[in-house]
C-alpha cells in the first residue's frame, strides 16, 4: 500500500505528477475526472484544523467520493481502543484516510495496519500535505505553465523561529530532495533535532541545511521567507518561554529587505501577527499566503488521485 506520510514517499517523478494534477484541477475545479467516486475516506484528528479539514473535506467531495469527519475523542480511539484494531476496522469501511495527530508512529502505526492509502495531515514531527501546497505556490511561479520541478534548484528557503517544528523539518526534507538551499535562524533550544537528520539518512539524502542565531545571515538574499507560529499544537504550556526566546526572529519589513527584491513571503497559516510575523509583512504584495492555503485544496486532490492510481 502506498501512503503519503512523509514528502518523499513519492519520487521525484511521482511529485512532478502530483504537480500537474493540482494544476489540472485547478484549472478545471468543477470539471475533471473524479477518481474517488463511489470511494469513503476518513478524516481523523487528533487536534485542532481549519484548512486540512476543509480542504480535504472539499477535496474528498470534488473528487467524487464521500468524506467521514471524525475526531480522535468522540471515536473509541478516545476510550483506549488501539490503533491496531481502529486501523483494520476503518480499513473494512472506507478507501483512504487522512490523520492529523500529535506523535509521528502514530500515523506510522495507521498506515502499518491499514489496508487503505493514509494520509498524514500533520504530525508533531511534519506537516508533508503543507508542503506540496507550498511548493505548488511558488511553482505557479517560477513555471507558470509546466510547474516543473526543475524551476525549485536552487533557490534559497529561509526558515525563521522554531527550528524544531514539524513546518522546520518538513522544509528541510523537502529542501533536500527538490535541491534547494535552505537556512534556519531560530534560538537555542529550538534547533532541528536528530530526528529530521535520520530522516535525511534514510532516504539517502545530504544533510545540508545551515542553523544560525542570526535572523539576518539567513534571510541575506534569499528567495524565499518562510515562518510560523511559535507555539505549535501541544506546545502550550511552553508558550511565554517560547515567546520569549524567538522575538528576535519576528519577520518584519526591515528583514525582508535584506532577501531578494522578489522574494516571496510565506506561511502555513494560522498567523499569530505581531509574534513571528508584523501585519505589514502578512499584508504586503510579496505575501502569497492566501495562495498557499487555497492551494491545500488543489494539492491534496492531487496527492489523493495519485494515492488511489499506485494502488490501483
Ligand atoms: N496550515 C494548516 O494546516 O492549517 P490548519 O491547522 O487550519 O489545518
Ligand atoms: N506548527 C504548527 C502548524 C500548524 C498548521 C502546529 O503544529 O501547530
């Protein structure tokens, strides 16, 4: 079973497939194939959501199929039934599945039980779906027509704030495999963990990310300026300490300045303005953030159309 729960369970050319079915979509969101007809996907979170429960929920419905919303508290899994049993009994029911939860084997868990394609919406450790959205975002583009992958060497990522986060691993993964130069700033405390270099290791790819305590040496001609929330979902009882370490990494118009003229900001959304980005910034013409979230919606239907073709 092929499942998508980290940025490179699909290959390179698998992801460029993926690319140019958002486009499609996109294109033509009232008229294109409908490869989940007939098909029920689950929904599951574990926490909080606004766009992967819409996006996916919309998604689910565009593509034909039917969406199952649960929530982890309102099922048995809050009452203590195992993954195990929960994944094989969603298996006889539904066609897919998507979860959004707190730790990484979780999914990990789900997916080794399932007999249905999961999807992971967000873990502690990453956020895959995000991703593809993100990078959709920006080949729009650099390659308006082709979205090629190609167009994403290079390019130089800076990551600002809590480096240890699952929006932080995700990007240095998919930085990684899709060639591009990326630079963390964040405080002490807040480094990429071990966790996001094994994950490098096992697929082979070069650790080559950059970590520094200065905002500007990583935002120093980049082309791209990424950032989110300094108190992620479970991290809240943490959150005037975290707070207060990462105020100097708060993007503002003076530190956009120092990237390319035509840098791009970006965000997964939600924002916290006036903690890691100023509302300037939020509203400024170089923020594509609203892009980045409508383009969950065209993202996942390619990642789940492509899902449902490997595992024909
Ligand atoms: N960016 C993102 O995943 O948003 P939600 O938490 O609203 O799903
Ligand atoms: N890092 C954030 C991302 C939210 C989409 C969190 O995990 O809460």
């Amino acid at each position: 079973m092929h499942h998508f729960l980290k940025e490179t369970d699909f290959t390179l050319e698998q992801a460029q497939d993926v690319f140019t079915l958002a486009k499609q979509f996109k294109s033509a969101r009232q008229n294109h194939a409908q490869p989940l007809s007939m098909q029920s996907w689950g929904l599951l979170f574990y926490k909080s959501s606004t766009r992967t429960r819409i996006s996916f929920e919309v998604g689910v419905n565009e593509l034909g199929g039917f969406p199952v919303v649960l929530n982890s508290q309102n099922t048995q899994i809050g009452r203590g039934e195992t993954i195990e049993d929960s994944a094989k009994v969603m298996s006889r029911y539904l066609h897919g599945l998507v979860i959004r939860t707190f730790g990484h084997e979780i999914v990990e868990a789900f997916a080794a039980h399932a007999t249905i394609p999961v999807i992971n919406g967000l873990t502690d450790f990453n956020h895959p779906c995000q991703l593809y959205a993100d990078l959709f975002t920006l080949l729009e583009r650099y390659s308006p027509n082709a979205v090629d992958i190609a167009t994403l060497r290079g390019k130089k990522v800076a990551f600002l704030g809590d480096c240890a986060s699952n929006m932080a691993n995700s990007w240095i993964h998919s930085a990684a495999m899709f060639g591009m130069d990326i630079a963390l700033a964040g405080p002490e405390g807040f480094t990429p963990g071990q966790a996001i270099d094994e994950a490098l290791a096992a697929d082979g790819l070069a650790k080559a990310y950059t970590f520094t305590n200065d905002a500007k040496t990583a935002v120093q001609d980049a082309d791209i300026v990424y950032t989110d929330v300094w108190v992620s979902m479970g991290d809240e009882g943490a959150a005037a300490q975290r707070k207060t370490a990462m105020t100097p990494f708060q993007v503002t118009s003076k530190l956009m300045a120092l990237a390319k003229p035509d840098a791009y900001f970006m965000h997964c959304l939600p924002a916290h303005a006036g903690e890691e980005v100023s509302q300037e910034v939020l509203d400024s013409p170089q923020s594509i953030i609203f892009d980045e979230a409508e383009n969950r919606l065209h993202a996942q239907k390619a990642i789940m159309a492509k899902l449902v073709e490997l595992n024909g």
